[in-house]
C-alpha cells in the first residue's frame, strides 16, 4: 500500500528567521504519522506563534497564564462526520528557541521533536500517567530516531 498523503497547512506568525521551513514541518508531521502507524489520511494546522499568541492560547484553552512550547488542539469531529482532520497545533518560536540553548539542543532537532509531540497528542497520546508517559516518550525517541535525531529525553 503506497503511504497516504498528509496535508500539512503551516502560517507563520513569526519572522521566518530561525524559525524552520512548511517542508520540515511536513516531514517532521510524516515521520510522526508512520511512527504512530497512521495509515488512513490526515489533514493538519501548523502555526507558528509569538510568546504572546501563545500565551494567550495557553490561558484562553488550558487556563495557564504563560506560553508553552507546543500546544495541540485535536479535532472534534461530530459523530458520523468522517474527515482526515485531526486538528491543528501551535508552537511557539521564542518558547522553541529557548528550551534549545538551554538544553543543549540544536534548535532542527527541538523544534522537529515538539512537532512530533504535538502531532502524538493530536493522535491521542497523552503523559498524564506515568505509563503513558513513558510509551509516549518512547515512540517519539523512535521517530526521531528515524530522524537522526538523539533521544531528546
């Protein structure tokens, strides 16, 4: 069977400097998909958000006064409508950029991996419990992997 084909909308609401391209996010989303084993089309948003987009978002949805790195917004779909879409992410560039220095990352290697945990949660996943947590920690180290990039954990 030949792989589906994902569509990946990316806005930028950002300056584009440091900030990857729609083609990375792309791949990154494909890699995510295969690695989760999504067989069956899927259709998502990528924004690329400012710290104050995404701590607006993060307080309006989540009730948390800051921004984060990656925020994920699965689709709710109403019963018996059957569409690719699984949501729309948001990621937040300053947030991105400084969670690499600090972490000794190279900022591709970040951002791929919060596209990833973003795209697993839009997928269900979710680290809330510790086994969870650990299975999801895992199969991202494996997508990544697949990447060339080194376990972010």
């Amino acid at each position: 069977m030949p792989p589906a084909e994902h569509q990946v909308h990316v806005s930028y609401g950002v300056a584009r400097t440091g900030v990857p391209s729609a083609a990375s996010f792309r791949e990154w989303v494909n890699a995510a998909l295969a690695g989760a084993k999504r067989r069956r089309q899927a259709e998502l948003s990528i924004r690329i958000v400012d710290a104050a987009e995404g701590r607006e978002l993060n307080r309006d949805y989540r009730g948390k006064d800051y921004a984060t790195n990656v925020l994920s917004f699965p689709a709710e779909l109403p019963p018996g409508v059957q569409l690719p879409l699984i949501g729309d992410l948001a990621i937040c560039a300053p947030v991105v950029a400084r969670e690499a220095v600090e972490q000794g990352k190279p900022p591709r290697h970040h951002w791929a991996h919060m596209t990833v945990h973003g795209v697993l949660h839009l997928l269900g996943y979710d680290h809330m419990v510790d086994a969870e947590a650990e299975a999801m920690e895992a199969l991202e180290t494996r997508i990544l992997a697949k990447l060339g990039i080194a376990d972010p954990y």
